[in-house]
C-alpha cells in the first residue's frame, strides 16, 4: 500500500510515495501527529475566521482531512478548515457540485464538476489527484489519494495514486460512483454494485457465492433439515426461494436453512437465491426428491462388452479389455441415488470379474458381479522345430513337412503343432510360413527354412584314392540327379558351372584360386582335377563339393570326403 508520508526516527513527518508494513503502522502515527498539529491550528483561528459566510448553499461535502466544501446558489465554490496545501482555495467560476477528498491534510485536495462537465481539482498533488482528465463528466467523487469521475456514456475514469488498483475501473457503464480512502464503488444500471482498489478491510464487498450443496432426497414423515452453505457476500445477505415451489411441509430460512417434515411424495423444482441487495444475486435450480417409506432394495444388473462394442460372453476367451456396465432401478421405490460407474477389465488373465452397487434415495442396496471374465492378448509363441537351414529334402523327391511347435500359458494354443508340405520341385534354400493361434483369437506367424538339394552320385571312377603323394593331382568327378537318379539337364550343368561359377570343389589344404568345376555332356559328368601343393604335410585332407542353387538362395550341397596326403 503507498501512503503519502512515514514517519522518521525522530517523530518528523516525512513524505514518500511509498511505505513497507513497518513503515504503515508509522504512516498512521503520521496522521494522527498531522491531525493534532492541524487541530491546533485551528483552535487558533480567530472568531469566525475557517467558517463559511452567511450564503444559502446548494450541496456541502466535508472532507475527510479537517476541511470542507460548498456549492453556493449562485454556483461558487466556498472551502474551509486547513488550507496548508491550497485545498480551501477554491478557484473562481460557477460548479454544479463538489467533492473534498484527502488520505491525510498532506494529501487533502478538492473537485468541483462544473456546469459544461470539466472537472477542477485543487490543493495537494503529490500523487496527481489534482490532474483531473481533460473532456465531459456528470459527476466527481475525491478520495484518498485519488478521485474519480463518471462520464455522460456511465463509464468512469479514474486519477492519481494506483498502489491498491485505484484507478482499474471495471468495464461497463454506471449511473454513480463513489470514492473512499484507497477504494471506489460504482452503482451499475441493474442496481448492483462494483468496487474496485485496496480490500484490506473487506471494503470492496464480494457477491453471493454459487449456491452448494443440491439439497439430499428426504422421505415423507421424517424430519428433513439441510443447508446451503454458500456465503451470500459481503456485506451479508438473505437465501430465498425466487422460483418453483418447495415441498409441502418444508420451508428456507433468510439463513439457508432447508427444514421441517415433508408431508408428500414427489419430485420438486425450484430455485434458491442468495442476494444481499448490492451485488449480483447467485441463483441456482434444485431438484428435491421426496420419498414414501421404502424397504426394497434397487435392483442391479451386470452386463460386459469388448472393447470393439460385442457383447462379452462369461466363460470366454477374447483377445479385448472387457468393459462391465451396471443398469439400475428401483421400481416404485424410492428412486435409485447412486448406480456404479462402468469398469474396464484389461489384464491377461482368467477367471476375473467386477463388482457394483446400487443404493436408492432411503439407503437400501443390492450389488450385482460380472464374473468368469477371461482374456488373452498376448500373443502365442511359435518355433520352428528344425533350426536354419530347416530340414533337407532332395529334389523331385518324396518331400515332406516343414514342422513348428506353438505355445501358450495364457488361454493355450488351438494347436500345439504346426505343419506345411515343402516345394521340392526345384533346388534352392527355402521357407514357409505357419501360423499359429491362441484361444483368444491371438495369432503369430513365423517363417520357418527348409532345404532342396541335389541328389549327389558320389565320387566317380577314378575315385579318389585313400592315399595320394604330395605334389599330385586328384582327379574330382561326379554327378548331379534328382531324387529317382535322373541327372540333371545339360543347360542347367552347365548354368551351374557359367559365371558365377556354383559347382566347386574346396581342399582343406588349400583350395585353388580357381576352383570351379567343369561339364561333361558327353558324360554328363561334372570334374576336377586338384593339384595338391608339394610341401604338403601328411596327414588327413578334406575334399568338399559345394553346389549353390540356381536361383542364388545359397549352398543347398557339401559334400566331403577323406584323403591321405604322404610324403
């Protein structure tokens, strides 16, 4: 809050716009110090002098601070009291009417309206009180360190301090307005009031608080009592029933006292007000339920849906949250007062259930359970049986099935085994995908490989000897056939051995830089011939055939044998 003056270590007045809490309580000894020095001042007035002449007088405003105003008949201003700030020197011309203001005699100023609607202000101006706003007003209103005026169009300008919000005028119009020590107040065209600045006493008032709480259902021959517990503002007001009719037998004190004993059933509408006949009135509409004697219970039932909005079955597995909702009645009871809210079921388990209750206006329940709620949606686990390449079948062959086992721990697999037929009408490393499912409707699919090889002859004449010399060279011959024996066709032996070369032989000690076999169609043979290095050790060797598919899906042949290497 800011003040005009503070009082110094001394007991010496000292002027400042501003004060701290400690400097408040000196701001007020400020004051009185002010007031007792201005009262002997004016105990020393000679007779008759500070006192207005003999006119007849049209309005009189007594400031706040030791000095007053008047409006003469003939439309002067006449000041008197303390004039130690020029606040009695009221200036010349006619006005319509004044207003002495002032927080303290430092801060005393005046305002006169006059009769073309410019305001004068005069005496202190230390918070620029006294710059009254240029245009057009109907009224003007002098306060503490601030004043305010009211305009033809009823909106309202304010001048001077705004340490308390003095100056933030409400929007909308007014038809008065009034200014106080750090507050103003406006009466609106309605009736109602707004106040605006400093509420450090509760000075600005406040409007009825929204009516609470709805009144509770009573029963006929019982003994009903409720309150509304909203304030009805500052200052206090009145609870009064604006509209409807409540039930016979009860009525509403000025307090918000809902009493006495309803004498008969039914469901009642009205509306309460709370007004204190300055601000707005808080209104609201109520609905009061009156009951007979009621024993029975409501009745409750359970219902449950999955999440896609189809009707949950108990006992069933389903791959959604379940959602159980109640529906609730009580007939010719005393109406139902509460029915539980929906409930949605989403963990993976079986078994599980939901449970609600139901309550009528005198307190009877029953409750109702939804249960066997079984859900799953976690998908199956499935692996396939043989791991990569998968099984090997051989071209053309008798084929066979590519397998995998599926799992479950929830609400189990359809089927714990999975199966499809292999395609071996051509070579190449290849897969097949099987789907496996729950009970719940959860499924996973996995691709699992399998393989089509040749059908590989063996090593033909010369074949290759147990035990060759260092340095020699192994003749490598053999065949590729389907399943029944038939060999493959002369453009597909030789494709396999085109750029890039598919048919190869690999030696442990030491495998060529080219490696790639040749076709004999003559024959319908495939050789090599590996020259082995001179410096070879003895021991065991390994000579690998590698045959990689056509379709470029990778090795689908290897095949080893063993021979001595002597030196």
């Amino acid at each position: 809050m800011i003040g005009p003056q503070r009082v110094g270590g001394s007991g010496e007045i000292l002027r400042g716009p501003a004060r701290s809490s400690r400097g408040h309580h000196y701001w007020r000894l400020g004051v009185v110090l002010t007031f007792l020095a201005a009262l002997a001042a004016l105990v020393a007035v000679a007779p008759g002098e500070g006192r207005a002449a003999g006119t007849a007088a049209v309005s009189v405003d007594a400031g706040p601070f030791l000095h007053t105003c008047g409006v003469k008949t003939d439309g002067t201003i006449a000041c008197w009291g303390d004039n130690r700030f020029g606040q009695t020197d009221a200036p010349t011309g006619t006005f319509t009417s004044v207003s002495a203001g002032g927080q303290s005699v430092l801060t005393a100023h005046s305002c006169g309206l006059k009769p073309d609607g410019t305001i004068v202000c005069w005496g202190s101006n230390d918070f620029g009180q006294t710059d009254a706003p240029t245009g057009a007003f109907t009224s003007v209103s002098a306060g503490g360190l601030h004043s305010c005026g009211l305009k033809p169009d009823g909106t309202i300008t304010c001048w001077g301090d705004n340490s308390e919000g003095q100056l933030n005028v409400p929007t909308g119009t007014f038809t008065s307005v009034s200014s106080g020590f750090e507050h103003s107040c406006g009466v609106k065209p309605e009736g109602t009031i707004a106040c605006w600045g400093s509420n450090s006493s509760g000075q600005l008032g406040a409007a009825p608080a929204a009516l609470s709480p709805d009144p509770p259902p009573g029963q006929v021959g019982s003994a009903y009592s409720h309150t509304f517990t909203s304030s009805t503002g500052t200052p206090a007001g009145s609870f009064a029933v604006s509209a409807g009719a409540l039930p016979p037998g009860l009525s509403l004190s000025d307090a918000g006292l809902l009493s006495g004993t309803p004498t008969a059933r039914g469901e009642y509408h009205f509306t309460v007000s709370a007004s204190n006949g300055f601000f707005a009135d808080a209104t609201k509409e109520f609905t009061l339920n009156i009951v007979s004697d009621d024993t029975n219970p409501p009745t409750i039932e359970a219902s449950a849906k999955n999440a896609d909005g189809s009707t949950y079955t108990a006992g069933t597995w389903t791959n959604q949250s379940v959602t159980v909702s109640y529906t609730c009645s009580d007939g010719a009871g005393s109406g139902v007062a509460s029915c539980p809210a929906e409930e949605t079921l989403s963990g993976d388990g079986a078994d599980q259930s939901a449970s609600g209750t139901a309550t009528d206006n005198v307190g009877n329940t029953d409750s109702a359970t939804f249960s066997d709620i079984d859900i799953d949606q976690t998908e199956p686990s499935v692996t396939c049986d043989t791991a990569s390449p998968g099984p090997t079948f051989v071209l053309s062959g008798a084929g066979g099935n590519v397998t995998a086992t599926v799992t479950d721990d929830t609400s189990g697999p359809v089927s714990t085994s999975l199966s499809d037929a292999a395609n071996v009408s051509s070579v190449g490393n290849k897969s097949v995908s099987l789907t496996g499912s729950d009970n719940a409707g959860n499924s996973t699919t996995v691709s699992c490989p399998y393989r089509v090889k040749y059908n590989f002859s063996g090593f033909l004449s010369p074949n290759p000897q147990s035990s060759y010399k260092a340095g020699s060279t192994i003749p490598v011959k053999f065949t590729l056939a389907n399943a029944s024996g038939t060999r493959i066709s002369d453009a597909t032996a030789r494709a396999l051995v085109a750029s890039p070369c598919k048919v190869k032989v690999l030696f442990s000690g030491g495998t060529p830089t080219n490696n790639c076999a040749t076709y004999n169609a003559t024959t319908d043979t495939f050789q090599f011939n590996l020259k082995t290095s001179k410096s070879l050790a003895s021991g065991p060797y390994t000579i690998s055939v590698e045959v990689s598919a056509p379709d470029g899906s990778g090795v689908v042949n290897n095949e080893p044998v063993q021979v001595t290497i002597r030196r």
